[in-house]
C-alpha cells in the first residue's frame, strides 16, 4: 500500500512495499539558477554577488548539508512503517529546520 506523506510544502515523501521517494527537498536553493546543490557554481552567481555573497553560499551549503541528514532519516523512519505525518512530527521536523537555521 502507498503512503503519501506530506512533510513540509516542499517534501513529500511516498512510501511503498518498505521503499521510498523524496520528492522535493527541505533544503535552501541557489538564488540565482534555483539549484539545491549549486553554491556560487552558475553562471549568474561567478559575476554577480548582490543577491548571495560567498559566505551566504558557505551557510547554505552547511544549511543544506543538515538538512540531508534530516530528509535520510525521515525517509528511513517512512520505510520502516514510522507514521511521519503525526502533527508531533510536524512541529519536531518545523524546530529541527529552525534551530539549523539559528545556529548556522
């Protein structure tokens, strides 16, 4: 049976016979080419620091690096049967992304 779980407005999760997808991502994307693994690597950020400077792309990158963690386990948690759609999940995973952000 598939499972579908909705876990923030940009990842879904969808479970099915113990395997799963991401579809989506919790992590930040470049401003300039909308890449979730691109820091200052396009074309439009080599010539242009107005709207990312390099240090921003260092924190989005260890920004980005957590949230890796956090998208693995969710889907581990998912294939092993763990109901991550629980409103305790939400604000769990909502703190999580949060206090990244705060601590980077």
């Amino acid at each position: 049976m598939k499972k579908v779980y909705e876990i923030d407005k940009d990842l879904i999760i969808e479970v099915e016979d113990g395997g799963g997808q991401l579809l989506g991502t919790l992590k930040d994307t470049c401003p300039y080419c909308g890449q979730a693994d691109c820091y200052f690597d396009c074309d439009q950020s080599t010539w242009d620091d107005e709207q990312e400077t390099r240090d921003g792309a260092d924190n989005r990158k260890t920004f980005n690096t957590v949230m890796d963690g956090i998208e693995a386990l969710l889907l581990a948690l998912a294939c092993e049967g763990v109901d991550v759609g629980t409103a305790q999940f939400e604000v769990a995973i909502q703190t999580a992304i949060q206090a990244t952000a705060n601590n980077i």
